[in-house]
C-alpha cells in the first residue's frame, strides 16, 4: 500500500533536471563571418575566473528556471535556486542533477531533508549526455561564445537573452530531451 502510495505521487510529480555552468571573459571563439579577405578579430578580455555561473533547472514540461550568481555556485545559491524553484512549482518535484560535492553538502542536504516534497535522483558519472539541461545550457553557450563583453551584466543580459530565445522554442527543447534518451511532457 504504502508503495502504491509512493508510486502515485511520483507520476504527479514535476521532473526537473538542474546543472550548473560559468561563463568567463575568455570563453573559447567560434567561427564567424567576415568580408572577403579580412580575418574575424573580436576583442574581449582575458580573465580565467568565472564572472558568471549559472544553475539552471530545466521542467519536463519545457519550464527553464535559472539563477546567477557572481563566483562558482555554492551551498547557499544551490539552496536559494531550489526555493525559487519551489516557489514557481506547486507539489512534488523528483530533482535530477549530477553528483557534484555542491549536491552533497551539509546545507544542501539539511535542507532537502526539511522539504521531503523534494526527492533527489542523481545521474550516473561522467554522463552529461543524460541531462538535457546540459545540452539547453550548451545551445546558449554557444550563441553567446563570439560577444565582446564588458562587464559581468553584460554576459548576464545575453545569457538571460538565450533562455528567453529557448523559452519560445518549445521543438528545441523537447530536441534536448529526445538527445538525452527522454521524452519531454507535452
């Protein structure tokens, strides 16, 4: 009984993969176009800290939920994105995300154990290829790759301008899904 119990909150449940990514001044170029006999140059500084990290979570209904933070992401944002993300979805939700040391923590852990309504699965290591989140955070990553940007706002509105771009194309991400091996709810 107690199983069925369990079973019938699961298909009730939101399923929401969630992975963590930075950006930094000197993120790799891309090709790019240039007239007929000029070579591309782009100009950006070369910083090799992070200026922006980004926890995303990704709904299986095609929701993206994303938080950014000023230095690589610790305990305290991961508990800060998992309440925004309790705040925007009502009910159960069956977490998905790697097996990171942030996932682990003692502040992470204390509070998913005070939110039962939250229930952790975790992906195999080394298997990015399972998380469609990686291939939403990827797609953005890559079409902000040739920007010349100043300031940490500046990556932060073009990272914002990607998932707004996702948010209208629902074909691309149920494409993420399909990539990982999933299918995405409709």
């Amino acid at each position: 009984m107690a199983q069925d119990k369990k079973n019938a909150q699961r298909r009730q449940a939101e399923i929401v993969f969630a992975d963590e990514f930075g950006y930094r001044y000197g993120e790799g170029t891309m090709r790019t176009w240039a007239p007929r006999g000029e070579t591309p140059r782009i100009k950006h500084l070369t910083v090799y800290r992070r200026v922006v990290s980004t926890l995303v979570m990704l709904t299986r209904s095609g929701k993206i939920y994303k938080r950014h933070f000023d230095s690589s992401v610790k305990s305290e944002g991961v508990v800060r994105s998992l309440e925004h993300l309790r705040r925007h979805v009502p009910g159960p939700i069956i977490l998905v995300w790697d097996n990171a040391s942030i996932h682990r923590s003692r502040k992470v852990k204390e509070y998913l154990e005070s939110h039962p309504e939250i229930q952790v699965e975790y992906l195999p290591a080394y298997a990015p290829e399972l998380n469609p989140e990686e291939y939403c955070h990827g797609n953005v990553k890559q079409r902000i790759r040739n920007g010349k940007y100043r300031n940490a706002k500046q990556i932060r509105k073009a990272i914002d301008a990607g998932f707004a771009r996702l948010r209208k194309r629902p074909d691309l991400l149920q494409g993420f899904f399909r990539h990982a091996g999933l299918e995405s709810a409709k």
